[in-house]
C-alpha cells in the first residue's frame, strides 16, 4: 500500500542525516524532494502547497529534541502533518436515530459502491450486532441488483427487491417503509453511477437523499483514480451534504493521492477503507495509523486487531494442544493455517503492517496470493486420508491430486516439502526449542525481524 510515496519520503528524511540541526539552506531541498513525492503520488496542489508550508514553519520552528537526530525530527513532522491532512482521528458512523438509521452511499460507476454496502452491512451485523437491510436503487445495472441481493446472503443481511423498471427515488422510499416493518436497526442505500459526473446522477442523487433524509451520506471513491477521483469528491461534496468517505482498493494503490487528497477537498472525514475483494475487508481509518505505514513505521496496532478478530482462536488452541501432545501438524492443520493467512491478506497484508523494510512490492511472487491459492488447491485435492498421511501420496496418488488441482505434479512435490519442514519446525516448537529455533532463523529474517 502506498509504496511509491513511502520510498520518496523516506529518501528525503534521508536527506537530512549527518546534519547537526535543521535550517532552512539544507531543509530547502528536502522539502523539494517531500513535494515532488506528493505531486508524483496525485496529492492536489492545493493540499500539496498547505502540506509543503506547515512542514517548513514547523521545521524551522521546532526545537529538536537531544534525543532526536534532524532527519529523526523531520520524520516526527512529517508523520504528524500526514495525520493532519487527513484528519486527527477516527470518525465513527452515527447511527443515533429512531430506526431504521439509513446510510446511502454514493459515488462513480465501478468504485466498488455494491461491494462496499456488503461490506459495511456484515461489519455492522458482525461487529456491532444490528440488523441490517440492502437495497439498490441501481435501476440502471440489473446484474447491480442481483450482485446485491447475492451478497446480502453471503453477509447475513435482509434484501428488498427491486427492478430495473420502477423510479429509484420509490425503491428507497419503499424499502425505508419494509425496515422498518421488519424492525430493521440499519438501511443501507445503494445509489447508481456513472462514469463521469453529470447532471442526471446528481439530481436523482439529491432526490433520493431528500426523500429518506439518511443519517449518513457517504461517498465511496476509488483509491487509484488520482486526480479524476479528486474531481468527483468535489463535485459530490457540492451537490449532497456529505457525513463521510470511504476508499477503495487502497491494497492495489502505491501512490496514496486520493487518502491525502480527498479529506482536505470535500472537508469531511475518511470513515473506512477497503482493502481487497472479500466482504471482510473493510477497516475502519484511523490517520495516525496510516501515517506510519506510509513512513515505513508499520501499523502493529492494526495487525492486533486483525488477529484477534480473524484468527480462529479455539482452532489455534486446539492446534497448539495438540503438538504438545506430539501428535504431528498435519496437512489439514497446513490447509487451515492457509485459509486464515488469506482472510488477513496474505503475507503481504501482513508484512504491509510490520515496522522495517519488508514491503508487499519487494516480495517474492512465490509468497504472493496466487501461490497460497495453489497451495489450498493441492490439499483440497487430497483425500481426508492423505491430508492426514502425507507418506501414502505416491506417483500415481500426485498425478491425480495435481490434475485436481489444476497443476504441474511439481507443485504438489512443492506443497509436501513445504509442509515436511514445517512439521519439523512445529516438532521442535512442541520440545521447547523456540529460542533454538529463533537463533538458527536471525541470520535469515528481514532487517527489523532479528
């Protein structure tokens, strides 16, 4: 996420190593750098110009600490400007209204508006234990309404249905009216988009908005759009009264433009943040945590959260009580560490959040999400036996498992030389050899990890 703008402003800190004290002969090309990495990232000039001047009064004016070097100092500044830009804190949904609460989202065709209303619809369910209801006023994308409808179910969420004949403006009207017969805590509305911003989308917009007056208005916009993304949170911001934005795609965006960008031109906050195709990956921002991912500080706070909200905890007790016992990590045990690998992301979701240098774009591609699909493609191929006996998978049992799996016998070869080291390390693990372990693995970990 964001490597690009990490890697420039890392090096303009750089810049300032060596020096006894900042001043403004050697903070003039730092800041240069500092801009040209915002420009590059598709930050707004505006937001650029105010960013470049608070960090230079600040800069000049601060008083650096003994403890602090002035490039340590200048990071310090620049991590708390970022946090500024986009804004100093989490901002929650208010929902405080007689029910159903509704919540319309709004924005362009193809920001990932539908998936984005499953998402927050199974956060509420799930997290905070309301009773959820979608509904699309999409008129205009029939396959919109049934993609909606299909998530609804995967999420646990009721659904009106609607068509692709009657007024949007009735659709949401009529579904205020079914949530609240249906004792619905919260009405998530899914508005149409377009393109381009026009006239047509913003009226049918305004009318909506006035006819369910919505508690929250939310604009969903798409992280890598740039400057067009920028434009349309303007125009949005104009025309509704906005309460919130929620970004999306923000794992596939290595500029970070629109998060810098978006709070300071529609002056409302940044809510949640979408980070990857499944219902379970929206998370709400928090500013100060992105601000040190972006400096390459990590966001270990984030990745304790994401653990203890995805981690299966009695499988992982289950698990550890069974090594103790030596009973052997099998390869089923290897296909559900797997599965809760990807709902966090995968190992770059993972790496993405540690403090140090191990960023997701300098990964192997062997680590990457395709390779983990291939991994649980193999086991799933495998008979409860197999999975269980690894030892009885012989030439003619690898050929069928690999045909199964879609892939060369190799990579079956692959998956059981995988898990053959590690139920060695797991082995060792369960005989109190951690710290055994750790000193045979520090020459091989990425800087920070040792």
């Amino acid at each position: 996420m964001f490597e690009n703008l990490t890697d420039r402003l890392s090096r303009a800190g750089n810049a300032l190593k060596g020096r006894g004290r900042i001043t403004e002969d050697n903070i003039r090309d730092t800041l240069r750098q500092v801009r040209m990495a915002l420009l590059e990232a598709d930050v707004a000039l505006p937001v650029v110009k105010d960013f470049i001047e608070r960090t230079r009064s600040r800069a000049l004016g601060a008083e650096v600490a003994k403890s602090l070097t002035p490039g340590q100092a200048f990071i310090k500044i620049i991590h708390d400007e970022l946090v500024h830009t986009m804004g100093s804190a989490n901002e929650t949904l208010d929902l405080r209204a007689q029910p159903p609460a509704i919540v319309m989202l709004a924005g362009l065709q193809g920001v990932g508006k539908t998936t984005t209303a499953a998402k927050l619809a199974r956060r509420l369910a799930e997290r905070e234990k309301r009773k959820v209801m979608l509904v699309s006023a999409d008129v205009y994308r029939p396959a919109a309404i049934l993609q909606l409808e299909r998530l609804a179910t995967e999420v646990g969420a009721e659904f009106f249905p609607s068509d692709a004949g009657e007024d949007p403006v009735e659709i949401a009207e009529r579904a205020v009216a079914a949530a609240r017969r249906s004792m619905c805590d919260v009405l998530i509305v899914d508005t149409a988009g377009r393109l381009h911003v026009d006239d047509a989308m913003m009226s049918e917009a305004r009318r909506i908005h006035d006819a369910v007056n919505p508690v929250e208005t939310l604009f969903v916009v798409d992280s890598m759009a740039g400057q067009d993304a920028v434009n349309a949170a303007r125009a949005f911001g104009e025309a509704l009264e906005l309460t919130g934005v929620i970004l999306t795609k923000v794992d596939g965006d290595a500029r970070g433009g629109v998060a810098l960008s978006v709070r300071q031109v529609t002056g409302k906050p940044i809510k949640f943040v979408g980070a990857g195709e499944k219902t379970t990956a929206l998370e709400p921002f928090h500013p100060e945590r992105l601000a040190s991912r972006i400096l390459g500080m990590g966001d270990v706070v984030s990745l304790v959260e994401e653990v203890e909200q995805k981690v299966d905890r009695d499988q992982a007790d289950r698990l550890a009580r069974k090594l103790a016992k030596g009973q052997g990590f099998t390869l089923q045990d290897l296909r559900d560490q797997i599965r809760q690998m990807q709902e966090m992301g995968g190992l770059a979701g993972l790496l993405d959040k540690l403090p140090g240098n191990a960023m997701p774009g300098k990964l192997d591609s062997g680590m990457g999400e395709r390779e983990m699909r291939k991994q649980a493609a193999v086991i799933d191929s495998m008979t409860p036996r197999e999975r269980r006996h690894p030892a009885i998978v012989d030439g003619s049992r690898k050929r069928r498992i690999a045909g199964g799996a879609g892939v060369q016998v190799q990579e079956v070869n692959r998956v059981l030389k995988q898990h053959a080291q590690m139920q060695k390390m797991m082995k060792k693990f369960s005989k109190g050899g951690m710290a055994k372990m750790m000193r045979a693995m520090k020459g091989r970990l990425p800087p920070g990890f040792g």
